[in-house]
C-alpha cells in the first residue's frame, strides 16, 4: 500500500516570481511502514515539501500548487489541515514552540482532546503515546524543565497520540546534543517499526549519521527537484552528493575512500555497526592484527599559543536559589588558539559565554573573570565588546538592516567612528567572509550561509581579541561548514583572534579546534585537546556527549585490532588503516 | 529563571489545595472590587491580603518590581488625571472642602477645567489609584504563580468555554515568558554591536529602535508560523474539544467561592446604599 503520492506536484510561494518554484514536478510514492529520508541544503524545498504533506502549502503558506500530494489516499486539495492531521502528523524543529501544556501528560492530550474524542480513548492514546516515546517517568514534569532531547520526544509524543498513518520529521535533531539526537532518533525507528507508521525525516547536513542510522530510503533533493532517490547506500554514494553538499556519514567517507586505496569491500556501509562489522571482516580476511597510526602521522597540531589571553576562576552563577548554572568554573584560554566547548543542553554553555562578555555577572565575590589581564566584572559592555565579543545562534537575533554593507558599518558607526574609518573597518570584515560581491543584497531573504557569515562579520569592526561564537556551523551545508571554519582559522592565523566556539557538532571540533572543554551540569568536567577528551568514552556519555562517529569506529575496533581510540578525522583512519594493511608484518 | 505572570511549582497551600476554579473566582472577585473602589482605606487590606499570600506562595519578592516598573511607565497618564482631581464636587464621601484644599493649585480659565494642581483629594485619589493598580498586579501574579495554564485551560473547557478563547488565553500565557526571553536576546545581541539608546535626540531614538524593531518583528512572524503549524497539526480547531478533568470542588472551594461571591454581592450592595468604597 502506499501511503504518499506525489504527482507532479508543483508549488511557487507567493513572494516568488513565476518559475522560481520551491518544489518542481516532484513525483514520487512512498510505501506504507518505510522511514524516508529527505536531504538537502538549506532552502533546497525539504521543508516545503513535509509542508505539503498535510496542505500547510498551499494552505497556510499561501502560494501556487500544481499537481496533486495524495496521503494516505486523501487528496490534500480537498481537505482542511486539522482534518488531515489525524493522517499526517508534523514533528518541527524547535520542539519549544510544539509544547502547550504544563505537564507532560497534559501536553500529549493536547491533541487528542482536540479532536473532541471521549476521554477514556484519550487516556489510552496518550498512555500508549508516552510508553513509544520513553517519558513515563516525566508525565507529570513541567515541558520546561525537561531536556531538549525530552522535549522532543514529547512532540513526537504529542503528534503519536493523534495516532496518523504518517509522520513527517522537520529535521527533528538539529538543536540537540549528541544523545539527545541519538535518542530522537531511536525513537522515530521504534515507532516506525511497531506501529507500522510511514516517516519522512529531513536533514541538511551536520546529522547524516543519525538519518542514515534510521531511514530505508532517501531522496535528494537540490533547488526544490529530486536529484536523486533510492536506498541509502546506493545515493549516498553517488558522486552528486556532493553537488548538494550535505555530505555523507563519516564510515561511508572512509570506505569510499579506502576503495580508492585499492582495499575493496562486498558493500559500502553507511551506518557504524555495519561500517565496524565490514572493515572487521575485511582486516582479518587481509590478516591485519593491529591497527596502527603511520609513524609520520602528526597526531598534533604545532601551533604557536600565545600567553592567557582570557582567565575564569572560580565562578558561579545562580539564577535563582534553586538554578546553580555555573559551579566554580575556572580555566584560561591562551592568544590564538581555537576552543570548542560542547555539552548537553542545559549544561551552562551559554551562561558561560554570557559572563565572558559581561552579559552576566558571577554570583560570588571571589571569582576572577579578566581578559587580556582586565578584571571585565567591573568593566562596562561598551569596553568589554571592544576585548571579547559574542555570536549569538540564530542570525535573526541581530540582523536589521536593509543591506549587508549597512548591517556590518553598524557596530563601528555606534561606537562613533569616523566615517572613514568606518569604511575601511566594514570592508575589511566583508573579505573574512567574501562577501563583498553581496554587499548591497537586502538583508531580507538572504540564504542561511550569508546570514550566520554576516553575523559573525558584524562584530569584527569592534577588532575584539577574542570571538566566542555560539553554533557557528548549525544551517550550513558541508562546503559552508569548511568555508565557515577556515575563515576562522584564518583571523586566527592572519589576526592573531582567540576564537572559541559552542557547539553540539562533534565533526566540527575533531576536525578543527585545537582544545575542547566539556560541561555538565555547571561544571567544567574535561579539557583537553579532541583527541585527549574524545578517547575518554565513558566520561563522556556523563555529558550526553557522543565522539564523531570516526572515533567510535577507532573505539569499536580498539578491542580485537587494538586501534587507536582518538582518531579524529576520516583522513587518519584512512591513514592507520592503509599503514596496518601494507605493513602486515610490522602491525601483525 | 523566573518572570512575572509565569507559572513556577511550589508546594504552598495555593498550589496544591485551593482548585484553579477558586482561585479564579477569588482573583475575579479581586479585580471587581478593585475597579469598583477607589477609596485606600477599603484597596490597602486587599493588598496586604495579596501580599500575605505571595509570602505563603513563596513568590520571589523580586517578581512585585514589575508594579514599580509599570508605574513609572505610566507616570505621564497618571499625572494628568491626578491634577485633573482638584475640585470639590468630585468628591461624594470625603469633606469636599478638606478634598479641595490646595497645595499647589493653578486655575485654568479655558477648555472646561477651572482648577488644576495638586490637593488634598487628589492626592489621596493618587493613592487609591496607585493601591487599585497594585492590588491587581499583586494578585494575578500570586494568582498565576501557583495555577499551571493547563489548570486554567482544563477549567474553562469545563465550563464551556469556546475553545478559540481558551487557546487564546494558554498561548498568549505560555508565550509571555518565552518572548521575554526573545526580547532580552535580541537586546543583547544589539547591545554586543555597541547598540545603546542614550540619546534625548527623538529621530536618533526613533532610528536607533529599528535594530530591536526588526528582529523582533521578524522573530514573532516566525514563532507565530511555528505555533499555528504546530496547533493545526495537532487538530486544533476541529470542533468540540474534551475536557480532560471535571470540575470536582472540594467542600473548601465551595465555601470560598460562596463567601466571595456573597462579599462581592454585599460589597454592591454596601456601595449603592452606604457609598462603600468610593471617595
């Protein structure tokens, strides 16, 4: 049975001029009981397309459609979206903004009660609901207190309690940490799998691994057309992976990549399991015994730091007597090198970064908080902006001007610069990013990539020393991802900036900082370089932290190959495991 | 973090006793008297009644800023009734003489208002203004520190109430706090970029406005995006919505909701008869 249909189906919002579609002549079926991954950049129609499932285009999203989406045998034309929501349930993003109630229990009733059904069925629907999505424990928590990986599963909760023949996921993991992400998604496949619901899942990029761990198909799709659909292994090899730049999970990177070294496998993995049990077979059919690193292979970085350009000791915050969200946090961070702190939701990241620029004050007295040897706690927010400065997440939170020129003069025009100055300050922040081709675009519609470049380019006319960046690759596919972190690396290279970043992207920091600090519950509780902090597994499942998939496989196969637990990126594993194979002698 | 009118759990005997239906008819009851007297001796014990109870709440002392706050935003508009209060004929309870006596008063030959300034009576009028404006803040925040939306919501579907009302009055609740916290995001992103309003200059502030003005429009047409995909997939809107509990008032709640009822009542009464409550 097929559970979606699209024929044809054309749609055009209404800010679009004719023949700019945000999804052209898409036609495809999807079979009842199957998990379908939709992947593509930013903007490419994924959204729009989970969108038209349940006629929210053309419907709510006003626009143009042609052709026909029919679900589960429903003509979406012919029905109202609160009539096909008991067939096609929506998970989004930001689960915040999907919670209503002030319980659990409450919340996941929310939806059944609207449909008027009689209470005892409602009691049962969310009782079967909670059970799916693993909250029994939390039923009568407030939503607000839970975790950001809870409050997912309690939309997904939410929208299984309506009981629809088909759920559509809106890149349902984005904004998690790693295992709120894992658990996400475990749950989106138990569901699938029990109740025999058909899911479609979107993803731009950053968390191809937790798709790939779950779907059995997925369709690519580029500029609101299919470029390709089929099942996992087969597209996410395809060489036009990379056209749309959401890059492939890093086991099948590593495989393809081994091919190319001539070591051949029956199939190309995409998940980990199967990449471990694969390179398993394959090492002792090659009677490989060891796995290890080539003896040329520069395990660290030589990079030169400079002295303690920021120093935190001791600091505490309470937001009130009962929210200890910093615990006596102390480190020091040298000139030039690049930081990531990572940690669950929750974790006091943020509130951390806040009192780095002053947002916030310590709570204690005797705390020390000085960069490039100022004590900041005393100091004013116009001072310290012009030492250390902060990015928030999301773009839309600063963003207001009507060009890109204008949006970045802002800062140095309120601090009172000459308009020369001015000039020349703008147009040096415009070359970080190369966005000086852009410069006189509306800030109105800008694709994600220019706007999270543009944010971070606002600030540097302040000329801080220091730049924390909150989730500087979130909405970036994986070329805007390598642009971001090399435009990073080179105000540090070029400029001499300290940069330090939050994010829940585990690649990321593998691949590109030099230090790492993990939070958990206020606390500092490792730092280290990647590889000292990602060998300790088990430390850091403490912190809902999980390694970059690469490092798993090394830790999976440490136990028979003795494989080195802190390999960072695809590039060394392809390294140790070419190195293990020629050099059977020495590795056996 | 806490905020005004939001929700926190809490033990007291507000939280977990008293049913969200007689907390809402006590809290009606409160904002009928309030408007209805304007005379400080009547308004004070209210306050204090309300301030007892946000002890025994524990509700942060910080949270009654807010009315301070409020007040001095509203200054201008409360200035101007209060010196419009100066003659004596407005005054049916107190001594219209003693009311009228000025302290500082000028008199306005033009436009109908004869005597403008500052007396006796307007001040005390300022007071009861001040008090009734307290007296309600004090309650609804006590009355929404320790009643959760859902409560309120479930109530109100109890009680009939058409759905489109009651959705209205949990998403403007739950996204109170939620905003806020938009808005100090936004100010402080801005503020990150040197962004300040110390300026008398109106133009400057006009203009200096839009870098809150943008994003926050631009946030909430998101959010609202968000919310009404959210609701409509979750059928919101279908028809007949089921309360997921019955009323069940407990003897207590009975007998609270007859004394306030009949207070309310006999308050009506006191007025029309003996001038209760008004100066």
């Amino acid at each position: 049975m097929k559970s979606i249909e699209a024929k044809d189906f054309s749609f055009r919002y209404l800010h679009q001029a004719e023949g700019e579609n945000a999804l052209s002549n898409l036609s495809f079926e999807v079979e009842d009981a199957s998990v379908v991954g939709i992947i593509g950049r930013a903007g490419a129609g994924k959204s729009t397309l989970v969108k038209s499932l349940n006629g929210l285009v053309p419907k709510v999203d006003l626009g143009y459609q042609q052709g026909d989406m029919i679900v589960d045998g429903l003509n979406t034309r012919q029905y109202d979206v609160n009539q096909l929501a008991r067939h096609v349930g929506i998970v989004l993003q930001n689960p915040e903004v999907q919670i209503f109630s002030l319980t659990v229990g409450d919340d996941v009733a929310f939806g059944p009660a609207n449909l008027g059904l009689p209470r005892d069925e409602i009691f049962r629907r969310v009782a079967d609901a909670i059970r799916a999505a693993e909250l029994e424990h939390l039923v009568d928590r407030n939503p607000n207190d839970i975790s950001g990986g809870e409050q997912q599963c309690l939309a997904i909760a939410g929208i299984l309690a309506m009981e629809p023949k088909i759920m559509a996921f809106d890149e349902p993991v984005s904004m998690l940490d790693p295992l709120g992400k894992q658990r996400v998604m475990n749950i989106l496949k138990q569901v699938t799998r029990r109740s025999g619901t058909t899911s479609i899942t979107t993803e731009s990029g950053a968390d191809i691994e937790a798709v790939a761990e779950v779907v059995d198909r997925i369709i690519a799709i580029d500029q609101g057309k299919i470029l390709l659909d089929g099942d996992p292994a087969t597209v996410l090899q395809d060489e036009r992976i990379n056209q749309i730049g959401v890059g492939r999970p890093q086991v099948t990177e590593l495989f393809l990549k081994l091919k190319e070294q001539g070591i051949s496998f029956e199939r190309i993995p995409i998940t980990l399991e199967e990449g471990e049990r694969l390179l398993a077979e394959k090492l002792r059919q090659l009677g490989v015994k060891r796995l290890v690193r080539p003896p040329d292979f520069r395990t660290q970085q030589i990079n030169h730091f400079g002295p303690p350009v920021v120093e935190v000791e001791n600091v505490h915050h309470f937001y009130n007597p009962q929210v200890h969200a910093l615990k006596g946090v102390s480190f020091k961070i040298p000139e030039r090198q690049i930081v990531g702190i990572i940690g669950q939701n929750g974790s006091g990241k943020t509130t951390l970064a806040r009192h780095l620029v002053g947002l916030l004050k310590p709570t204690n007295k005797d705390s020390v908080l000085k960069v490039k040897g100022v004590d900041i706690k005393k100091m004013r927010l116009d001072k310290i902006i012009r030492m250390i400065n902060y990015v928030f997440q999301n773009p839309d939170d600063q963003l207001f001007a009507e060009t890109i020129w204008d949006e970045i003069a802002f800062a140095p025009r309120m601090i009172d610069l000459p308009e020369d100055e001015v000039k020349r300050l703008t147009e040096e922040a415009m070359k970080v990013f190369d966005l000086e081709a852009h410069k006189d675009r509306y800030i109105f519609g800008l694709d994600e990539d220019l706007k999270t470049y543009l944010s971070i380019s606002c600030i540097l006319p302040l000329q801080p020393d220091v730049l924390l960046i909150d989730e500087p690759t979130t909405g970036l596919d994986e070329q805007g991802e390598v642009k971001m972190m090399q435009s990073l690396r080179m105000l540090r290279d070029e400029m001499g900036k300290t940069i330090v970043i939050i994010t829940h992207n585990m690649k990321t920091v593998g691949n590109h900082c030099d230090r790492v600090m993990v939070m958990s519950k206020g606390n500092l509780i490792m730092d280290g370089t990647p590889r000292e902090v990602f060998a300790q597994d088990e430390k850091l499942l403490e912190a809902d932290i999980l390694p970059p998939q690469i490092t798993r496989l090394g830790q999976a196969l440490s136990k028979e190959f003795e494989c080195p637990k802190d390999v960072l990126t695809v590039d060394e594993m392809v390294a140790i495991v070419d190195f293990s194979v020629k050099n059977k002698p020495h590795g056996a | 973090m806490d905020t005004v009118f939001a929700y926190r759990q809490g033990t007291s005997f507000l939280h977990k006793t008293l049913h969200p239906f007689t907390k809402m008819v006590v809290f009606l009851v409160i904002v009928i008297l309030s408007g209805l007297w304007l005379d400080i001796r009547y308004l004070l014990p209210l306050l204090l009644v309300g301030f007892v109870l946000a002890y025994i709440a524990r509700v942060p002392a910080k949270l009654f800023l807010f009315i301070v706050f409020a007040l001095a935003l509203t200054w201008f508009p409360t200035v101007r009734s209060t010196i419009a209060q100066a003659r004596p004929e407005y005054f049916k309870v107190l001594d219209p003489e003693w009311a009228a006596t000025g302290i500082l008063t000028v008199n306005v030959p033009f436009l109908g208002l004869e005597r403008l300034g500052l007396t006796y009576g307007s001040l005390y009028w300022l007071a009861g203004r001040v008090c009734r404006f307290a007296t309600v803040v004090t309650w609804a925040i006590v009355f929404l520190y320790t009643t959760p939306i859902s409560d309120i919501a479930n109530t109100l579907y109890a009680l009939k109430t058409p759905p489109s009302i009651v959705f209205v009055v949990q998403i403007t609740y739950k996204f109170i706090p939620y905003m806020a916290s938009i808005i100090s995001q936004i100010q402080d992103a801005q503020k990150l970029r040197g962004w300040h309003l110390r300026t008398l200059n109106l133009v400057k502030v006009f203009k200096r406005s839009l870098p809150l003005a943008n994003p926050l429009m631009r946030r909430t047409a998101m959010i609202v995006e968000q919310v009404t995909i959210a609701t409509q997939v979750r059928g919101f809107g279908s028809g007949k919505v089921t309360p997921l509990r019955d009323l069940n008032l407990s003897w207590l709640d009975k007998g609270l909701i007859a004394f306030f009822i009949g207070g309310l009542l006999f308050a009506f009464v006191a007025m029309a008869l003996w001038k209760v409550g008004m100066i």
